[in-house]
C-alpha cells in the first residue's frame, strides 16, 4: 500500500509553534489489517474535521504488519480532545488487544520544520522505542 501523503487541514504560519506526533503500529497478526484499514479510514475522516490539527500522513507496510503515523497539532491539548474523541476512542480499543507493542512520540517545533521524511520519522521511533526499552528494563530488571 503506497504512503498517504500528508494532508493540510489547518494552515498556519510558517514559524507558528506546532506539536507533531509520530507513530509506529505494529500488528499481531494479517488477519488484522481489515480491522485496522477500517478504523483507519474512520480515523481519518475525524482527523479532517478536528479543530487544532494542522496535517497528518499514514505510511502503511502492510506486508511487514506495521504503520506509521505523523500528525501535527497546534498544541498538546488539541491531541488530548482527539483522542478522547469517537470513532478514535472506540478504535483504539477494538484494535490494541491486535496490536503489539506501539511507539509513540512527540516533539515541537516551527510549522517549518514539518517537512520531515519517513526515514526521519522511522528512526525517531526506533530510537524513542530504545530509549523506552532501556527505561523498562532499568526499573524492571526481570
């Protein structure tokens, strides 16, 4: 499945401050990816209409069972009301018991800087998914 290219919902200024949110999901099995592109295309259509989200892409690996996701906010609040928000809220809880370990992260930045590739975004992930692995283990040496 090629990436879905970022989409502008919100203009804003071009040295506004904005909060991206990148994701790598992964899923447990393929007989989840019918679910997952369900809720996804819901997701996305909440995402077009929410207040305080500036763009987003999807990047979908379907045969390796993992998608990423960027999206960009106008502050850590406007994230915090989507995510409370339906269908999102009903669909991260049908799909997480699908789902194996996610990675999420966050940073702020200048709306300039969004222009951030893949590769970028992917390494971000793998590195904030060391740095949570090695925090775990740390607490939990089991």
């Amino acid at each position: 499945m090629p990436a879905i290219p970022w989409s502008t919902v919100d203009v804003v200024e071009p040295h506004a401050e904005v909060t991206p949110m990148g994701s790598r999901l992964p899923l447990r099995s393929y007989r989840d990816i019918p679910a997952f592109l369900l809720w996804t295309l819901r997701i996305r259509r909440q995402l077009a209409g929410t207040a305080g989200v500036v763009g987003y892409a999807l990047d979908a690996h379907l045969l390796r069972k993992t998608c990423w996701t960027v999206s960009a906010w106008t502050g850590p609040k406007a994230v915090e009301e989507f995510v409370r928000r339906e269908p999102h809220a009903a669909g991260v809880a049908a799909i997480r018991p699908r789902m194996r370990p996610s990675t999420f992260v966050f940073w702020t930045g200048p709306a300039t800087a969004l222009a951030r590739g893949w590769d970028e975004i992917r390494r971000g992930l793998a590195d904030e998914a060391a740095r949570q692995s090695e925090r775990q283990n740390s607490v939990d040496p089991s």
